[in-house]
C-alpha cells in the first residue's frame, strides 16, 4: 500500500462544466501528487458560455465539511475559491478558528471570466476583514485587486503599489497576478512579503481557453505548501505549472475551454 500522500482542502463551489473551481482544483491536486478534499460552498449552474446561476450551500454546512476533514484526516494546507456571500466567509472564518489547516491561501474569486459575479458586493467587507488576516498568501488578479482595494493597476508599477495596500490589509504574502495587464507582452506576477518584491515573469499565451487558471494556480501552490515548500518556492512552482497548463488548454463547448494540467501525467 502506497504512503498517504500530503493533503489539501479547498473550500470552493462547483462548475457544472467541470473547467473551473473545485473541478480545476480537484485535476491539479491530483496531479500536482496530492490528496484533494473539498468544502462546497456554492454549486454553479455552468457551461463553457457561462454561469446562468448558483444556488448556495448553508454556511454551516461549509464550516462542518472543513472540520470533518480537519479532525479526522488533516489538513497540510488549504485554499479558497468562491465564497459567494459574507454569511459564508463568517463561516469559514469561524472553522479556521476551531482547526488547523496549515498554510491557507485565499484566491479571492468574484467573478468568473465571463463577468459572472461569484462574491456578493457585500462580502468584500468579510474577504478583507476575516480572511486576509488569515491568509499565508493571497492570489488576487488585477479585476480582484481593483475590488479590494480600489487601486486601478495600469503598469507593473502599479502592481507594486497595490501589492503594498493588500499586504497591510494583513496576509503574510501577496501574489499579484499580471496577466490582466493586456498591453504587456509578458504575464509578471509580483509577490510580496512586506518587505521584498520577487517578479515572477512568464510568456503571455494569446489563447482563448484559459478558463480554471486562478484556480489551477492556487492549488499548485497549494500541493507545494502542503509538502512544506517556502511560499517563494511553492509560487514558483505554481506559475510554471499554471503556464504549462495554459499551453495544455483544450476547446470546449462553443464557449471558453478550461486550462488543462493534463500534461504532467502524460509525462
Ligand atoms: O475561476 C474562478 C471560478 C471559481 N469557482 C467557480 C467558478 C469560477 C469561474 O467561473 O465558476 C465555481
């Protein structure tokens, strides 16, 4: 019998189309090599053209399905992605205080890329406040930052600044993705500990299918904290891995096709 591999919580919704949230995270844990478990906290009515609607978990019911986990099987390390509404996020919040989940990255998804809103306006407040402060690390994108924080990034620049206003609002490490910089012929991610800056550069793909990146992203760092990398080690990782999948994207539909960690277990 194989050794029980590291294991890794996300607490995200469903996409019925099976290109983005827990779907995404579940395919990368796997082959990122590690156990993925999952605390639904919305399910999506979706396709490849877009979310047509969601119904929302009970937030006690989010909370209880990451202390069942916690308390028997263990969390090395743990993600966020839709949380949909403040109700939800208090949940959580409450949870993490009851268990231990390691290392804790929030990816604070509001909308899809199609500009479906996934977050309520009025949960923003609760992202800020309850889970920041929590988190290991945040993934924002540029749209997300602009949310959070109000900053309209237009340059790398600006990346920085932005990076300087998430980190006061109290993460450990934040990680501003570029790849909505649509002028810059190159993705340039900026992480930040409150201290350094560490540019992460990658190629810019013009591919259509990128649906599941963030996501994709966030749980390859995960698979890497969860074996006990350094956040700087474990982004790294995470931007090649994500890069690589955006290479592997498929259509699908008639719509955006996911981006696909399919190579790694192709060899
Ligand atoms: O990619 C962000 C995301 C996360 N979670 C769910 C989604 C999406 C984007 O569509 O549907 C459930």
């Amino acid at each position: 019998m194989a050794g029980t591999p590291p294991r890794v919580l996300t607490i995200a919704g469903s996409d019925s189309g099976g290109g983005a949230g827990l779907q995404a995270d579940l395919r990368t844990l796997f082959a990122c090599g590690v156990h993925g478990m999952t605390a639904v906290t919305a399910v999506t009515v979706q396709n490849s053209l877009g979310v047509t609607g969601f119904t929302e978990i009970p937030p006690e019911v989010v909370a209880a399905q990451i202390e069942a986990v916690a308390s028997d099987i263990g969390v090395n390390a743990a993600k966020t992605g839709m949380l949909a509404s403040a109700a939800i996020i208090e949940a959580v919040a409450g949870a993490l205080d009851r268990v231990d989940v390691g290392p804790f990255v929030v990816d604070p998804v509001a909308a899809s890329m199609h500009g479906d809103q996934l977050l309520a306006d009025e949960a923003l407040d609760a992202l800020r406040t309850l889970l920041f402060p929590r988190a290991t690390l945040v993934t924002p994108n540029l749209d997300e930052v602009r949310l959070i924080t109000g900053i309209e990034v237009r340059s790398r620049a600006d990346q920085r600044k932005a990076a300087e206003a998430l980190h006061a609002l109290g993460p450990r490490w934040v990680l501003v993705k570029g790849g909505h910089l649509w002028h810059d012929p190159e993705c340039l991610d900026v992480l930040f500990d409150g201290e350094e800056f560490t540019e992460l550069l990658g190629p810019r793909y013009d591919v259509k299918h990128t649906h599941g990146s963030g996501d994709t992203l966030a749980s390859a760092i995960c698979s890497r904290l969860a074996r006990g990398e350094s956040v700087p080690e474990a982004v790294r990782f995470g931007k090649d891995f994500v890069v690589r999948s955006v290479a592997a994207a498929y259509p699908l539909g008639g719509g955006v096709g996911p981006v696909s960690p399919l190579w790694r277990l192709e060899g």
